[in-house]
C-alpha cells in the first residue's frame, strides 16, 4: 500500500513512542520495513547458530566417557534442535519463509555464529564449549529477554533457562577434569587455550565496526552494544577461570581498580573476518553436513506432504 510521506512519518513516530514504552511489537502491528528486515537477519542467524551447533556436540556423543556423560550431552544436543525449531518458528511470524532462510545458510547468504567453525578435538571441548561458549550466548540472550519484538523475546526466555543447564554441564565437566590428573588438567587447559579468543568474537565485531548496532538498539532489538556485553564476559568469566585453575591465555588480562573492569589484549579481528567469509576451520565441513542433511532427509518431508494431502482429499470426500 502506498502511503504519503506524512502518514510514513507518523507511523514511525507511533512505533517508536511503543517501543520507548516498552509495549511489544507483535506479528501484526504495523512496523518499518528495516525493523522486519534487521529481525529476519538476527533470528534467523540465530537459528541457523542452534542447529550448526549441534555438529561439533553431536560428534561426541557415542564419545563420551560414561553414561551420565552421554544422557547430558544428548539433552544438550536436543535442547539446541529444539531452539533452532523456536527461532525458525519466530522468523515466520514477520512474514520469511523458514526453507527459504535455511537455503540462505547453504548458499553462504546467511551466517552463522563465528565458533562453530572451530573444531571440539578432545572431551575437555565438549565441556569449555558448554562454559565458554554456551557462557557467551547466555551474556547476549539474557537481554534479548527484553527484545522489543514479542515472539522473539518470549522464545528467548525458555531458551535462556536451558542455556543455563547447559554452562552449569560445561562447568561441572571442567571441574572434574581439572580436579583429576596432570593429563586430564592439561587438556582443560587446552581446550580453554583454544577457545577463549575465539569465545570473546562471539559477540561480533567492536562497536566501531557494528554499523547496525546503534539502529538495533534504538529500536531495542539489541540492549548492550557488542563491546558492553564482551567486556561483561570477561568480568564473569576470570573469576571462575580462577576457581578452575586455569589460566586464561591472554598476558595483558589485568583488573583495572579505575574502570571497575578486567583489561585484556586486543582481539585478532583479521581472523575473525576470515572464518566469517567462510576460511575457518571447519566452515566448509558445516555447510557440507547440514545440506546433506537436508538433501537426505527431502523424502521425509515429501511424504509427510503427500499424507497430509491425501487425509485432507479424505476428509473433504
């Protein structure tokens, strides 16, 4: 529909004031075009994270050391299929086709968060993936609790709590290997030697180079600028680092008595750029298993399609 200049503007002024009085921005209300847009992009990234998150976990489970071990990671894996199912399932409420979304990230159109295009090389990963990185994610989603788009921030809630089981299962796995042998300490201690700095990326780039950011938050989409929430993890993360006994690879890492912060080393953004145009690691393994996973599983939903249609000829007979 097209509208006048003035009746876009009011518009824009009555989104906004909403959203200044924290009242919810709801599938059917009226929104600008770049607010549908920006959410599209974030959830939908978010839900392609989920998902190819599972890869480097699922690996492990026929892995794990004990039963217990093994019961806890496959919860942590189904927790993470079902998160993705949550965030796809909000990306359709703004009007995106979730197939649609998904043939994004095979195409290399749609990201993915940055870590899981390190590979878990050993048990003490699974259990610093869980800490550090699961740790991370609960830094940034905590306040998108609070995202001004209402299914968004609704799904975020229940996926907060089960992100919280899954830092306390990463913590007490670490906690027992750094309480066992020299051997078992020093591989937590690789493990976190491996995955600190590219933990700390998780947030995105600084503020400085985060273009949309200011937008995000003016909208509240976003609550904390991606340097406010890093520096939060730093603070929350040294402490238990301590209490692990492990030493966090970063010779600058210092409490400063005048910020009330920890200083620590400037980031390596030249490789993180890298693993986001697609040179990681593991970036081309990712993609390879979740369009095989697509690919494979197409007659499952083909034929659900064709029962579906063939109850419904049947009921309308």
């Amino acid at each position: 529909m097209n509208m006048k200049p003035m009746d876009l503007q009011e518009l824009e002024k009555r989104f906004q004031e909403k959203i200044d009085k924290e009242i919810k921005i709801e599938p059917n209300d009226w929104m600008p075009d770049e607010y549908r847009k920006t959410l599209i992009r974030q959830i939908s990234q978010h839900a392609h994270s989920e998902i190819v998150g599972m890869l480097p976990e699922g690996n492990w489970i026929t892995r794990a050391p004990n039963l217990r071990r093994k019961a806890v990671l496959l919860a942590k894996v189904q927790d993470e299929a079902g998160h993705g199912l949550y965030l796809y399932s909000s990306v359709e409420t703004l009007g995106a086709d979730r197939e649609a979304t998904i043939d994004d990230l095979h195409s290399g159109k749609a990201k993915y968060s940055s870590i899981f295009n390190y590979p878990a090389v050993t048990w003490a990963d699974i259990g610093t993936i869980g800490w550090l990185v699961d740790g991370a994610a609960i830094m940034n989603q905590v306040a998108l609790c609070r995202c001004s788009y209402g299914p968004y921030a609704r799904g975020m809630v229940k996926i907060c709590k089960e992100e919280s089981f899954h830092q306390r299962q990463g913590f007490e796995s670490l906690v027992t290997l750094c309480n066992g042998t020299p051997t078992q300490k020093a591989m937590a201690q690789d493990a976190m030697n491996r995955f600190w700095w590219p933990s700390l990326m998780m947030f995105g780039p600084s503020d400085d180079e985060s273009p949309n950011s200011a937008q995000s938050m003016k909208w509240k989409i976003k609550r904390f600028s991606n340097d406010e929430l890093r520096q939060s993890f730093v603070d929350a993360t040294v402490p238990q680092a301590e209490i692990l006994g492990l030493t966090i690879p970063d010779p600058n890492l210092k409490w400063n008595e005048e910020t009330g912060h920890y200083d620590f080393s400037p980031i390596n953004w030249d490789e993180f750029w890298q693993v986001v145009k697609g040179n990681g690691p593991c970036n081309k393994e990712r993609i390879e298993a979740r369009t095989k996973a697509k690919e494979e599983g197409m007659w499952v939903r083909e034929a659900a399609m064709a029962y579906a249609e063939k109850r419904a000829l049947k009921k309308t007979a």
